[in-house]
C-alpha cells in the first residue's frame, strides 16, 4: 500500500518560542491525523515533529498515534515543511 499524504493544513501558534505549529494531514484520502506538533529544534536548523498523546492520571502517557516507521515519520515531515512558510 502506498502512503499519500494529500492534504496539509498548517496553524501557527501566537507568541511560542519553540512549540511554533500544529499541523494536521489526510493520509490516503481515509484517515486524518490532527495535532501534529512542530516545534523548533535547539540547533535552529528545520524542525521536530512531536505526535499527540493522552495524560491519565496516575499512569504513563498514551500515545494517540505516531509513524511506526522512520521512513514514515520522514514522509509526514516533508510534506509538512512543504507547507511551512
């Protein structure tokens, strides 16, 4: 199966030193993958992708979703630095 990523919308972040986006995706034209977090790295140079997880109480965090793969992960930020500006 191929992985398409056919849509991008990207929202900035007012007044954030590092955490500076959110950026949202279709995948395949069947899932939508929202809260994409884009922060700055320490080093200035592009960015860092951090997925959204969920704090319970008492327990460790449990992540929504995340690229199970680097190559994956690497796909959703291109596309995402495609429409940064």
């Amino acid at each position: 199966m191929d992985f398409t990523i056919t849509k991008v919308v990207i929202k900035k972040i007012p007044e954030n030193k590092w955490h500076i986006w959110f950026a949202s995706c279709v995948i395949n034209e069947w899932i939508k993958l929202n809260n994409i977090a884009i922060f700055k790295r320490l080093n200035k140079e592009w960015y860092r992708l951090v997925f959204p997880e969920k704090k319970i109480e008492g327990a460790e965090p449990v992540q929504i979703f995340f690229p199970v793969t680097s190559e994956a992960y690497f796909l959703l930020e291109k596309a995402i630095s495609e429409h940064i500006k």
